[in-house]
C-alpha cells in the first residue's frame, strides 16, 4: 500500500563487517573463510634467565585469546579443536539511534495536451515506495478529466481513483488506494473538442 513503511529483509544486502580489539577487520580469503595465522610462524621469547628451547606439539600448548569489547576471552573450539562461530542467524541487539534518510526521486510530465478519449501516461513502478503521490495541475483553458490507474502488468488496468474534473488553473493530488505494482495517471477533454493542457509531476519517497 502506499504510505507504507516497505523493510529490506534481503540478507545478501544487510551485511556486517566484524574487527578484532586492534580496530582491523577480520581477515577472509576470496570464500569468505577465515583466515587464521599459520601457527608454523616464528615466535619471539625474550627472557632471563631461562631455559629456553623449541616448543613442542607434545610438550606444550599456546591458548588463543579474544576481546568481547569488555573482557578477554579465549577462543572457542568443539571437542576436535575447530573453531565455534556464532550462527548469524542469532538476534543481534542494536542500541541507540538509527537514522533513516529516504530517497526522494520524480518525474515530470510538462505541457500534456489532453484529447477527447482518455489517454494513459507511462506507468511507473511503484511496489516499492513508501510513499507518492501524483500532483496535476490544468494550465489550458478548459476543463479536464484526470484517473488513477492501477496495473499487475502494464498491459490490463483498473481505474482505483475514479476520474475527477480539474477546471482551468486548478490542481489535484492523486494517491492509489489498492496495490499493485504499477500506476499512472489517464486524462482526457471534459469537453468534446475543448482540449486543454495540463502538467502532471510525480514524487516519491523510499527507505
């Protein structure tokens, strides 16, 4: 419906990139998997005092720790040591506020020259809008007829805003009542052989 707050719940286009505590974001390959440090790399012990030696895989352990934002934490593996990821699918809390600005697009129908049957415009898209509106406005000298049409397909219609009579200089707004995903304004002569011209602009907002 029109006027109506329209959510993006496509998952594929609401993504969220994580860091770690040194403010970098977690690194993937190409298939998003993570990539983790080879833990063949060197490590450097400095220390006095000290026996010290190579580590061993049987002798010894390094235990890996992360950053929750107020604790460190170790990391988390299952019982075969592979690392635990959250499931994205888990809710997540967001706190304070979230500012929204909507999209603001038009299109202008300037000097239409009205005849005596009555003649549609272009369809436009509007499944996803959060709100529009068509203004028209009867410059000519003659009054004219104006409609609001609905569609599945652009091909069959159905008239959702019955015709009202604009007289010269006057205008009117025009919103659908019933969706669908495709509107336009119809016009046509109030007055067999009387045409007139109007302008027709139309405005839409979008989150």
């Amino acid at each position: 419906m029109p006027n109506f707050s329209v959510f993006n719940l496509d998952a594929d286009v609401l993504r969220t990139k994580i860091f770690g505590s040194e403010n970098t974001a977690i690194r993937t390959d190409a298939d998003g998997r993570l990539e983790i440090r080879n833990i063949s790399d060197p490590v450097t012990v400095t220390a006095t005092n000290l026996d010290i030696r190579d580590l061993s895989a049987n002798q010894d352990n390094l235990l890996a720790f992360g950053f929750d934002g107020a604790d460190v934490q170790p990391v988390r593996t299952d019982a075969d040591g592979r690392l635990e990821i959250r499931n994205i699918s888990d809710p997540v809390t967001v706190t304070g506020s979230i500012q929204i600005t909507p999209t603001f697009t038009e299109i202008n129908y300037i000097d239409v020259d009205t005849d005596d049957s009555f003649t549609g415009l272009d369809y436009v898209d509007t499944s996803t809008q959060n709100m529009y509106t068509f203004y028209v406005y009867n410059k000519g000298d003659n009054p004219v007829d104006i409609r609001l049409d609905i569609s599945p397909d652009q091909v069959t219609y159905f008239t959702d805003v019955a015709a009202r009579t604009l007289t010269s200089g006057t205008t009117d707004t025009f919103v659908a009542k019933t969706f669908l995903r495709y509107t336009r304004i119809a016009y046509k002569s109030t007055l067999p052989g009387n045409s007139t011209t109007i302008d027709v602009f139309f405005q839409t907002q979008a989150i």
